[in-house]
C-alpha cells in the first residue's frame, strides 16, 4: 500500500484547520479557529519556517504532517521539528502514519534537511514507539528549558 | 554595566568564524572552518532561519550569540533555540551572558517571538544554573528524538 503526501498549500486552509482542529480536539489541547488559522496560515502561505503535508486525496485527506524547520549549527543545515501528525480514527492501524512519515523524512532529505527531530513526553510510550519504528532515536541525556516570551 | 549587542552581518564572517572556533574548541567540537563558514554565513546573510549577536564592540567583540527560529503551531507564532553563548575567557564571571541573553530575549520578543528554548546536558549543572538565572524553565518530562537524514 502507498499513500500518496502532498505538500498543503493557500487553498489548503480550510481543510488543514479542520483537521488541525481534530487532532487537538483529541488531544484535549485548548486551541480554537481563530489559533489554528494563525499557526497554519504562514506554513501555507510559503514560510520558511515550515510545512505542512495533507496524506491520502487532497479533497478527502486523512491527515497531515506538520513540520517546523530551523537550523543546526552542529549540522551546517537545516533541520525539522515533527509538530503534529494525524491520521483519521478510522483509518489507523494500517501503517499509514510510519508510511507517511518516511515519506516526509526522504521529501525533506532530499531538499537537504539533515536532521528531522520530534518532542515526546517522557510516560508516552506510544509515540515514543511510533517515533522508535519511524526511525527517530531517544535522546535521553538532552533537557530542553524554556523562557516563554 | 551594560554591555551592547549588536546583530552580526556578513562583514562579520570572519569575526564570527573566529569566535566560533574558540567555542568549538573549548567545548571539543571537531568542526572546522569550512563547516563553521556554512554554519554561518547563511545566518549573517539574511536567512530568516537565525541570527548572530556580537557582544560589546564590534571590531573586537567579546562574544557572540547565535540563536536559530523555528515555528510553534501551540503559540501559532515563532520561537527560537539558543545554540551557542560564548564569551572570551578573560571577561567572563562577570554577568556579561546573563545580561546579554536578557537583551537577545527582549530584541526577540519585541519582534514578536513567543517562546526561547535551550537544549543543555542533563549532567551539565551549570549550563543548567546559567539558564535557570537567566529565565529558562527546565522541562524534564520531555523527551527529545532524532532521526539525522
């Protein structure tokens, strides 16, 4: 099985913020529309700071990718922050999240990204297994800290 | 005492390559100046990916900052990683990084970023201390993972 990524674009909106709003909502994340379109809207609109993939047809999707780009230093290059992934409850458990994610590592490879990196909770263990089989490494010994602005 | 920051062009190439070399090697990093040119120049040319600080006078700074941007879909805005603080042997233990990360802090909030992140070793208890007193929260639950393209 193959599902097609496609990168989401300007007239994408609608769609991305509907899903968006499905993945938070499962997530008990208090994010309203008014949020999303502010966090979608530059990533479809062409910012460099990221990007966002729809899975499955384009007018029906199942999902997407969202990734924020940066640079390494340690890398001399850009690298990519997994943001958010969702795949439609009746859909899941056939792969297509593993699948699609190895789709956006070798896109991003390709447009030389030379590192892709996600944020997980330290007790979920599920994403962390997702992460794991998708090809991303634990990092134990690294501490993120904080300053919100 | 209040020491300048000053936002690093590409006149600065080699006043930063310099400096970076310093860094590199006091911390072990085995990067050399072909890798630290493409680390940089992008980021002193414009890039919308980061940006360099030099600290005190220009023509023989003390230091520099360099702080990489990236997009936060939870504060539907942008936010920034510092990747490296270095401040010359002989001036330090004097709160020059302490009060110039205060001053990158409020450059980048004025432009409108809304969070500052920092990745330190767990066991570095003074990188830690240093992020702490400058107003960084640790945030042990979460657990970072790589998967270099």
């Amino acid at each position: 099985m193959t599902t097609a990524i496609s990168l989401a674009g300007p007239d994408d909106l609608d769609r991305v913020v509907s899903l968006m709003e499905r993945f938070h909502e499962e997530r008990g994340q208090p994010f309203d529309d008014t949020h999303r379109r502010k966090a979608a809207g530059p990533l479809l609109d062409g910012s460099p700071l990221g990007a966002i993939w729809l899975i499955g047809p384009t007018r029906a999707p199942l999902g997407y990718v969202l990734v924020s780009f940066g640079w390494s230093v340690n890398r001399a290059g850009m690298e990519g922050w997994v943001n958010e992934v969702f795949i439609r409850p009746n859909v899941r458990r056939r792969g297509i999240g593993t699948e699609v994610l190895h789709a956006v590592t070798v896109a991003l490879s390709q447009n030389g990204l030379r590192a892709l990196h996600v944020r997980v909770d330290r007790d979920d263990a599920n994403a962390q297994r997702f992460c794991d089989r998708v090809g991303f490494e634990a990092r134990p010994n690294l501490l993120v800290m904080t300053d919100t602005l």
